[in-house]
C-alpha cells in the first residue's frame, strides 16, 4: 500500500461524507402528513373489492399487516392498498409480504384507524445486491476496486446532493451537469492514475469530447424539437409545484450525465497506451504518439459505440415493439417525438464517444512525449 494511492482515496471518502451531510432536495410538497412510513409484514389478504377490468385489476386491498419496525412493532393493524389499472404503479400484495406503510399518529394513538399500505420492502434486497457487489469487485479488484466503490459513491452524492438541488432551483440543469461531470472526471481521473500527466490527459480528453457533445446536444434539440417531456416522469415534476423548470435544458444535462461515463473510460484508455508507448521508446516524437493514440482508438469505439447504443435501445424496447406490433412504418416511428429523442441522446452520445479519441490523442501526444 503506497502514499500515492491512500491520499486521494481518504481525501474522496472525507468529501463524500462531507457531501452525505449537505442538505438534500427542497421538496415543494411533503407527504409528511402520511405520518411515518414503517415496514410491516403482510398477515391477511381480502381481495373482495378488487376486480378484472381487461387486462388489468381496479380496486382496494384490504390487509392486516403486523409492525415490524417503532413504537407500534408488534402491534396489528388494517391496512389498504388502491389499485388504480396502472402496470407501472400499482402493486398487490399476499400474506407474507414485507410492505412500507404510512402510519399517521392518530393510528398509533387508536389502533382501529386503518393505515396506507405504500409499496413493497425492496431496500434490504437491494442493499444485499449492493454488499454483494462490493465485496466482488474488492475480491477481484483488490484496492483498484476500493477505489471504484468510493468513486461510485461519490459520483451518486454529487448528482444527489448537487445537480437535483441546484437544477430544482432553477440553476440551468445542461450546465450544471456539466459542471458536475467535470468535478467527477477530474477526481476519478486522479484517484484511478494520480496527480500525474496521464491523468491530465485523460481529463482534458474527456472534458473537449462532453463539451462538444453539449454543444451538439444544444444544435440538434433545437433542430428536432426535442423538448425533454418525453423524459419519465417530466409532467409530474412539473406539476410538483416546478413548473418553471426548462424540460429541454434537462433532458440536455441527462445526456451529459449518460454519455460521461463512457466517455471518461474510452479517454483513460488512450492515454494509459499512449502514456505506454511514449514510457518504451522516448525517443518518439508527438506526431508518432497522436498516430499511436488514434490506433489505439480506433480499436476501442467500434465496440464501446454499440455498448452505448445497446445501453441505450434496452431502456425502449418495449416502445419498439409497441410500433412493430402495430404494424407501424420505420419512417413513422422514428420521427415520432419518443423515438427521435432516443435518437439525439444516442447518437451525441456516440459523437462525444468517438471525438474524445483524437481529442485524447492529440493532448496526450503534447503533454505525454518524454522530451
């Protein structure tokens, strides 16, 4: 264990506990008044309110649920669950099923009031899922993959604690993503190579391709009429009491933060081997190194463009097979509003991609060349 490597890695772990203590997103509207939401185990299930329409079910679920979690564990209670024929939104439980329920004070006070039965427990599922991963990539990465984990918190912290703050503000959201991507590509990029011309490289790479993918992001949003509603949940955010927020702009800073990842890995990549090449023969001059470098890309983006693409198409294809069910033609459904906004963030994604490999190539050769 070196110097060089315990520095930047407690200096990130003091910075994401920093950020852990920052005050989240202000919510305009609190479902404070649920009461406190608890983890209760499904006892009884009476489905006699529920019924068929379709496809889909409609109607009320009443439970017994027994508190798992507070001051009511151990105590039973009645609880609902509205079923309201949405897929996406509606869930229905069975006797054994451990549920989050609101439970308001005046329930705790008079165990008869019945209490809101809110989704199923997934949070102690996914923190196994999350253990499990970390214990793997520490195994198989030994202290590279400690450092992944604090790099991966990080990255959550400042998206959690500092565009979804600062965006619900009213900051424009494609600038402070940008902002964002910059802080995490300059810390990730130190963590993973040190304070060293490498890591420089790699940095400068990264930051020349997003930046041009934002500025393609601005041209072709604007070109297509892209105007971010097709992102999840967008006409909930605005009627959250934000409905001055610019959908555009967000759906900008979305394709910022999607595409960075990639983009900080393909740069890391051509500047470790140009970085390599300029350690064996010092001797080389810079154009030899650029060439080097472009080689070097030109054998990683043809893969790491269809891993973005494939990233991409697995978040709409159930939109794709809607139109193939509907018999509808490819002109058609690619100029719909869904399936072009797809597009833009597919594709300026895979422009920023492939320029951050000549963009790295021709930084590192200059700042690389053993002189």
């Amino acid at each position: 264990m070196r110097k060089r490597d315990v520095i930047p890695l407690a200096v990130l772990a003091l910075a994401c506990a920093a950020l852990w203590y920052v005050p989240g997103p202000r919510p305009a509207a609190s479902d404070a008044d649920d009461g406190a939401h608890v983890r209760a185990r499904v006892t009884e299930v009476d489905n006699s309110r529920v019924t068929k329409t379709g496809l889909l079910d409609y109607g009320t679920q009443q439970l017994s649920v027994e508190v798992l979690e507070g001051s009511a564990k151990g105590r039973t209670f009645t609880a609902y669950n509205e079923i309201r024929a949405q897929l996406d939104l509606d869930k229905q439980f069975v006797p054994g099923d451990v549920a989050v329920v609101a439970m308001p004070e005046s329930a705790l006070a008079d165990g008869d009031e019945p209490v809101i039965a809110r989704d199923h427990w997934r949070n102690g599922w996914s923190l196994a899922l999350f253990v499990g991963f970390c214990a793997l990539l520490c195994a198989f990465g030994g202290w590279t993959g400690l450092k992944a984990i604090f790099s991966f918190a990080f990255s959550c912290l400042v998206v959690w604690k500092g565009v979804i703050p600062l965006a619900l503000r009213g900051w424009p959201a494609s600038w402070t993503a940008f902002a964002a991507v910059a802080l995490l590509t300059g810390a990730i990029m130190y963590l993973v190579a040190g304070p060293t011309r490498k890591a420089l490289a790699a940095f400068l790479g990264s930051m020349l391709g997003i930046a041009t993918g934002l500025a393609l992001a601005y041209l072709f949003g604007w070109l297509m009429h892209v105007n971010g509603a097709t992102l999840p949940f967008a006409q909930a955010l605005l009627y959250s009491g934000y409905e001055s927020l610019d959908l555009q702009d967000i759906f900008i800073g979305a394709m910022v933060l999607a595409a960075s990842g990639a983009v900080m890995d393909l740069a890391m990549d051509i500047a470790s081997g140009i970085d390599e090449v300029a350690l064996r023969r010092p001797e080389l001059p810079a154009r030899e190194l650029f060439l080097s470098g472009i080689r070097i890309g030109r054998s990683v983006v043809g893969t790491m463009t269809t891993t973005l693409l494939l990233a991409y198409s697995g978040g709409y294809l159930t939109l794709l097979m809607v139109f193939a069910a509907q018999g509808t033609h490819p002109r058609d459904f690619l100029n719909s509003p869904l399936v072009s906004a797809e597009i833009v963030k597919t594709l300026i994604g895979s422009f920023a991609l492939v320029l951050v490999a000549p963009f790295t190539a021709a930084v590192g050769a200059r700042i690389l060349r053993r002189r």
